[in-house]
C-alpha cells in the first residue's frame, strides 16, 4: 500500500487524497483516473475520516480551464483543474469498454455526441476510461493550459554500444500532453518500466529489479534501440526456468507454434506494454530529428528572408508549431501587405536578379533528410497496431495500449500536420520519398479500429510557451525548471489531407491537358450500320502516354486520393455513414456544382460579417466553368466549327493551341492549378478569385478585390490570363480588362490598352520570371499588393520618392473616381462573365462597410474632373461637377438595394 501512496503522491495527488482513493479502487491507476478527474478534491490532509460519498453527475466541459501539472511536482503538490466527477461504480470500471464505444448504449447515455456540430465526445479504450475525463470532444475550439517540468538530463552505460546515453526523463516521456487521462497513462507505464520489480510468473519468489536504462535508453538509431530491447525483454527465472516477458510479467511460451510472438524475431509484440515504450521512444526520436531538421531550415531560410519577406497565404489559420517558430521555407510565395504599408515605389527601377545556384544543391540536401525521416517512419511503423499485419496479427495488435493513441496523437501528429500543411503540390512530389511513407502511415492507422477516430480529431497544438520561475529545492540539487504551455485545437489529420486531395485532383485534370469537345453524335443510316467497320479485331487507339516527370506526378496524385478514399472506407466502418457525412460536410472543397450565393446571410455583428465573408470567399474562391461562346455564335466556316471560341482576350492564341500536346506544359499548368485551388488569397479586406474553363485549363479568368487603405478598396477588377505554349518556361500572358472600354489608366503599371507592367511578366525592368520557380499565384498577388496600392502615384519610377505630396493625392483622387465609376458601379450593373454572382454577393456582404467608405471617399475628393488615359499634374479645378457625387448616391442606392433583397438585374 505504502508504495501505490507514493506513486500517486508523485503524480501529483496529496498523501490523503491517494490513501482515500486506494480505499475505493483498490487499483492504483483506477485510484489515479479518479484523482485526475478531482474526485478526491476535496479531501484534506488533515481528514482523518475519508468521505466515500458517490461523485456528482458528469458536468459540461468548458474549454477554458486553469493550468494543470503534466508531470508530478518534486514536493508531491501538484494543481488538479478537473471539477468533472462520474459516478460509476467499481464493477463498471472494469468492464472492457473499446475505444469507439461512442456507440454503446452506456457511452450514448453519458453525451450526446455529434462531432462537427461541435458538442463533446467521449473516447474509451480497453483498460477503461480514456479521456472520458477530460472531455475529448470534436472542436477545434478548445484550449487547454498546462504546467510541463523539465527535468535534468540522465545518462546510462549501455554495454549494447559500449557507450553512455541519455535517458528518457518523466517530463520527457510525458511532454507535449494536455489531456489528464492520457498523462495518467502515460506516468503508470512510464513508472511500471523503470522502477519496481519484475517478479517471476510462476510465484517461485524470484523478483528481477528494472530500471530506467531497459526501456527508456535514447540510442542515437532507432534500429540500436530495437536490438537493445530484444536483449532485455526476455528473460528466464532462474529458479523454475520459465520464460516471461520483462515488460509485462507474463509467460512466453516458446513452445506453442500458434503463438505468433513465440518466435525470437517476434518477442517485441508479446504485450501492449513494448508497444507503448516502442511507440513512444521511437516517435520521440523521430519528433527530435524532424524538429532539428526544422530548426536548421529555418535559420537558412531566415538569413534570405531579411532582403525578400513575404508572408505565406494559408488555408489554414492555425498553426503546428508555437508562434514565433518559423514555417517551412516556401519561396514560391510572395509577401502580401494588405492595405498600409511603407511609402515608396515598387522597387522596378534596376536590373536585379535571383541567385538560383544554390538551388539544385539544396533539393540534394532536401532530399537526403527527406529519406533519413522517410526510414525512420518506415522502421517505427512496423510496430504500429496493425491487424493486416503480415503473417497475421500479433497479441499486441489485438490489445492496444492506451498509451499508444496518446503518443500518436502528441508526436506523430507534429510531423504528420506539418507535413499536411505544405501548400505546394509540386514540393510535395518532389519529396515523394517521405510522403509516400506518411500515407502508408495515415492508412495503417485508420485501418485499426482502435486508431482510426484519431484520423478526425482535432489535433491539440501548440500555441504559445510560457516559462515560469523555478521552484526552490533543497542544496545540492538543481532548480525545477517549469513552462506553461497553451495548446489550442486545429484541423485533424483527414481535413488537412482535404486540402491536399483538391490539389491533387486540380494538378490531375491539369495533367489531362487540353480536352476537345465531344463531336455530337448523330444517328446511322441504315446503309452504314450494315458498313462492316476496318477497325475490326484491332485495339483501340490509346491516348498518347506521359512522359516521365508527369507520370510521376499522377501516380503522386492518385495516391493521395487512394490514401483519403481508405481513411474515409475505414470511418464507415468504424463511426458509420452518418458520422463520415458530417466529416465531409465539414471539409474543404472545390465544388463541381454552381455555388448557391443566395444562400448566404447578412450578419448583425461587424465581426459575424467578416466571418461569413471570409467563409464565402473560401468556397468560392476557385471554380471550374464554361467560357465558350455558345455554338449559335460560333458559325464561321466549316473547317473552324470543331473549334469553340472563348469569351477571352486570348481567344485566338487559344484556338491555336486547341490539338497540342506539350509535356513540360501541361505538368507546369497541373502543379499551379494544385497551388491555385487552396492558396488564392482571402479575407475581408481583399481577395482574389479565379475561374479556368473546365476543358481549357490554360484558360483563365480573375477577379482581384481592391485591398483596404487604398484608392482601390473594394473595386472589382478583371484580369484574362492565358497560359501560353513555352509555360511555365516562360511567364503567362496577362490582359487588364476593367478599363471602362479603354478610357481609363489606373495605375501607372495598368494601361488603359489592358497592358498589365510586371517585372515578373517582363513587361518592366527588375526581378523577372524564373523558369520552373516563378508562379501564376505570385503574379496574383503582386498586381494585389505592389500594383493596387496605397499611393499608386509612386508607381511611376520618376515619381517614386513624393510620398504624401498634394500630387500623390490629386493622384488617388482621380483613382478613386474612377473606381466607383468603372470597378464599382459598372462591374456591378453590367458584371463580366463569370463574376456577376461573385461581384453581387461581395457587395451585399460588405454593403454597410462600402457604403460608409463611400460617404469618406466623397469628403476626400479633390472635385477636380476625372481624367482617364493620362494625368497632368498641374490639373485645373473643374467648374462644374465632376459626376462623382451623383455615383456615389447611385452606388450607395443600390447597395442598399441589395442589402434589402430589392436589386434587380438588368437584361
């Protein structure tokens, strides 16, 4: 008894508390679960008579909650946040419960659980209650603050390498876990393998002391390690000869063949307890190697970023790593300042080109730690639960540790979503070696009953770090260092792989190429059915094979959808239809049906409205249409009839490229349309919405919203991009299309001819167009951020430095006039195909905003007249009104008209 105390007390709970819960649960890890869910918190040191009163009724679990010990204080005081008690009796507890008996009767009675309409739900595994404690529930709004010690490294000799190591520590073993049932798991395993005693299976009285050095030894290969515990973990009672296992105690009958354990090579697999010690150094080693990894990439990619920052644009909004920590270097991508910024031209002035000799080199060394991680996945998973295992399962695939969902859940993941959150396709394939081994690992794990919810749970990250003042300890001994550490919930491991499976289908239908329209089928006479066809007994021709690079790319693509279509097939097995329904509803996507744009609401709130904007804009940032001239308008001649045209500006250069197949093309069009579909840029104060024909990929449309802050906000203005022949060795051709039928210039890098000056599209001196590095996106966003700017006035190089003179305002005066006239109420009386829909529901989100910036706007005018194709700057004040009152009222009627559902479209 005296020893189960002193484990309890180093979990944190006081010596009343565990003497009054060993008096109940006579089991030390049932007395702990109780203490953690704060049972006993009540009970005071100075109680003599413990109360054995039954706990209160499950209570609803608020996300907020104060921090909590994640390992045991050094004076046995530890702070306990948990004011849920269950009431269940001791019979109860140890009934086998399996992890996804959400779907018992007993486990539907407690919550109510629907995962993505954000209630609780609660996760039970094969030794009782697992996290049903804490309040393990599908919402990414959950937030959990934990107290984490760091203890004093420890080293060991280890005759295996005739060297010292270092020691797994408690704090170590236990790091990165916000959940008190799991931290309970993970201490009673933890302590049960590194202290105590092993006693003889047989009871001859025999008893093998263990220690921290047989489970928890950190070797610097996970292979070293693998053979150290085969040295351990079997071992023969000297006095009655029987084999047992050091982790568990039990036998290993060598004898029965049927035992498929028995064997020497497969002795790692006789209990759950080596599978939780294996999972959890293994995926600690790995954590640390992927991390240094990290580490190192980062302060490279730190060094380049102070001549060229950028902010990376992310589909997802949290983040797998605690703020401060640098991403992943991702030089595709340009910074996007939206609304203020520095004053000062755009920085063409000069002939300043990229250093690319680096590049090769760096993928080398790219790829060299992409394999190092790549093994180290592929050894740690053949001790993954696996019931497809081959030459048949083992006992520790049937009886998984309930630790083992916790080391997945904490270490795996930090890679796993790290990995999910690239952005890039084609980065993506080019590391091939390690994803491939990630979705082996992601279907290995859904395919086990046990494991597989985790696919859909939201991932606890982390969020920020805290230190806190060391504790005092007596002389001799080093301080307790401490850290608070906040981990918030962000998107699980199957709505990560979302966003990469619509990058996966775009780059598929990129890698299709250019698809002619069906010829109409007419029907026969009689004359042909009764033809005899030439083609009989002949093969049907094959369409023409890819080449190497873009085979590679759709064998990558397929399999990340057969990857999705496994994890899906398992959670219906598992969780059911209706559960994998409401996942799917609740994923990203790029819908192949016209989006419902009447279906969205106005919000009452400021910050309701940004959020349904926001959400809107994601949805329908991307779109598959028809930009073909409808057939009846498309009659010129015989031979052309095959051909559609486009309502494009490139509509003839399109028509040429109507029958070619080029390789190198069609693989660069596959890999931006990937990065397209989920990184266009979105949020309330400007987004960027495109449109490609769904049969010419090549044939593109964009919608680029004024960002806040500048003479440009809220205009809507059309861009016609075309992918052209010599793409991506060459930068796409780009046409401005809002320019009031030629009338109107901008921008000084805008035209009023539709010209669009880009030193990326080599239309202007300054970093240009890299072959195989440059993007579409990054020309996107550069026209958003350097083009519709705060002062375009400084756009022009000879003007560059008259930031804030009355010039610079006269300037954007002009802009802003003819914003309303052209980009404003133009697009929204007569919108461009395809974004009438778009451009009406833009304006009924932000119509309360648009209106007010409108009233600002019109204080702010200069009332000088519009001038459209060129601007003089010593322009007269005009004598009579310059017409941009009266489209302000007329802009401002008819947003009001559409925010009370009363706008009419003219025909």
């Amino acid at each position: 008894m005296d020893r189960e105390i002193r484990q309890l007390v180093e979990m944190g709970a006081s010596e009343a508390q565990a003497q009054a819960a060993l008096r109940r649960y006579k089991d030390v890890m049932q007395a702990a679960e109780r203490i953690f869910e704060g049972e006993f918190a009540d009970v005071e040191e100075t109680d003599e008579d413990v109360s054995m009163e039954s706990a209160a009724p499950v209570a609803p679990i608020t996300p907020s909650r104060t921090p909590r010990s994640a390992t045991p204080d050094e004076d046995g005081e530890g702070e306990d946040d948990n004011d849920v008690d269950m009431e269940e009796d001791e019979d109860e507890v140890d009934d086998y419960v399996d992890y996804d008996s959400d779907y018992d009767e007993k486990a539907r009675t407690v919550v109510e659980a629907d995962p993505y309409a954000g209630e609780y739900i609660f996760v039970f595994c094969s030794l009782g209650v697992f996290d049903g404690f804490e309040g393990v529930f599908f919402s990414k709004d959950r937030r959990e603050e934990v107290i984490e010690v760091e203890e004093e490294p420890e080293t060991a000799f280890m005759p295996d390498t005739n060297e010292q190591v270092k020691i797994m520590t408690q704090g170590q073993w236990m790091k990165g876990c916000p959940e008190g049932g799991e931290q309970g798991f993970l201490f009673g395993l933890y302590n049960e393998l590194s202290s105590g005693d092993c006693p003889c299976p047989q009871s001859c009285g025999h008893r093998i002391q263990r220690s921290k050095s047989n489970f928890f030894a950190i070797f610097p290969d996970f292979l070293l390690y693998i053979q150290h515990l085969r040295s351990v973990v079997k071992r023969t009672c000297p006095a009655c000869k029987v084999d047992f296992c050091f982790a568990c105690g039990e036998p290993i009958n060598t004898g029965n063949n049927r035992d498929p354990s028995s064997s020497d090579d497969d002795k790692l697999f006789h209990c759950s307890n080596l599978q939780g010690v294996i999972l959890g150094i293994g995926l600690a080693m790995l954590e640390h190697t992927f991390s240094e990894q990290r580490q190192q990439t980062s302060e490279e990619s730190s060094q380049k970023s102070k001549t060229n920052k950028r902010r990376k644009t992310d589909l997802h909004s949290s983040s797998s790593t605690p703020k401060g920590d640098d991403d992943e270097d991702d030089s595709y991508y340009m910074s996007l300042p939206v609304g203020k910024k520095s004053k000062g031209g755009v920085g063409y002035a000069g002939d300043v080109k990229e250093d690319t000799s680096g590049q090769v080199e760096a993928q080398v060394i790219q790829r060299l730690k992409d394999e190092k991680i790549g093994t180290i996945l592929s050894q740690i998973r053949e001790y993954l639960p696996s019931l497809r295992r081959e030459g048949g399962a083992r006992t520790s695939d049937y009886m998984v540790h309930p630790t083992a969902l916790a080391h997945l859940r904490r270490r795996f993941n930090y890679l796993c979503t790290t990995l999910l959150r690239n952005d890039s396709l084609s980065d993506m394939s080019d590391r091939s070696v390690l994803y491939f081994e990630l979705f082996e690992w992601l279907e290995t794990i859904s395919n086990h009953e046990a494991l597989a919810s985790m696919m859909a749970m939201p991932i606890m990250v982390v969020s920020s770090v805290k230190s806190v003042a060391p504790k005092k300890v007596a002389r001799g001994k080093a301080p307790i260092r401490e850290r608070t550490i906040i981990y918030e919930g962000s998107a699980g491991p199957r709505e990560l792989l979302e966003a990469i499976v619509i990058q996966a289908q775009a780059a598929i239908k990129g890698l299709e190429g250019i698809k002619t329209p069906d010829p109409e089928v007419l029907e026969m006479t009689e004359e042909q059915k009764r033809m005899t066809s030439s083609a009989k007994g002949k093969e049907r021709e094959l369409t023409p094979s890819l080449s190497d690079e873009n085979h590679r790319l759709l064998l990558f693509c397929q399999r990340i959808l057969a990857t999705a279509s496994a994890i899906d097939r398992s959670l219906r097995e598992t969780k059911g239809d209706a559960f994998v329904d409401r996942l799917h509803a609740a994923l990203p996507k790029i819908s192949s049906e016209p989006f419902d744009h009447s279906s969205i609401t106005l919000a009452t709130t400021d910050e309701a409205r940004k959020k349904a904007y926001v959400d809107w804009a994601t949805q329908v940032r991307f779109e598959y249409c028809d930009l073909t001239v409808p057939r009846e308008e498309d009659k010129k001649g015989a031979i052309e009839e095959s051909l559609p045209h486009y309502k494009f500006y490139y509509n003839s250069e399109a028509r040429m490229l109507a029958t070619s197949d080029i390789p190198k093309r069609s693989l660069a069009i596959a890999k931006e349309l990937a990065v397209l579909t989920t990184n266009l840029p979105v949020a309330w104060d400007s987004s960027v919405f495109l449109r490609v024909d769904e049969n010419r990929v090549d044939i593109i449309k964009a919608l680029i919203i004024g960002p806040e802050g500048t003479p440009y906000q809220d205009g809507c203005f059309l861009f016609d991009i075309f992918l052209g022949p010599n793409y991506n060795q060459a930068p796409p051709s780009v046409k401005y299309m809002t320019t009031n039928g030629g009338k109107y210039r901008f921008n000084p890098n805008l035209y009023a001819d539709g010209k669009v000056c880009l030193s990326l599209l080599g239309t202007w001196s300054g970093p240009g167009w890299v072959s195989g590095k440059s993007t579409l996106l990054q020309v996107l966003i550069s026209i958003q951020s350097m083009i519709l700017c705060e002062e375009p006035y400084l756009n022009e190089p000879g003007w560059a430095n008259d930031g804030g003179t009355p010039q610079s305002r006269q300037y954007s005066s002009n802009v802003r006039r003819m914003v309303v006239k052209t980009a404003m109420l133009g697009n929204l009386k007569n919108p461009p195909e395809p974004f009438g829909d778009v451009i009406r529901t833009h304006y009924r989100l932000k119509s309360q905003a648009i209106i007010t910036q409108l009233d600002k706007w019109l204080i702010l005018d200069d009332g000088k007249a519009t001038i459209g194709d060129s601007f003089s700057t010593r322009q007269d004040s005009s004598g009579s009104s310059n017409g941009f009152k009266k489209d302000v009222e007329e802009m401002q009627q008819l947003l009001k008209q559409l925010r009370d559902d009363t706008f009419k479209v003219d025909k």
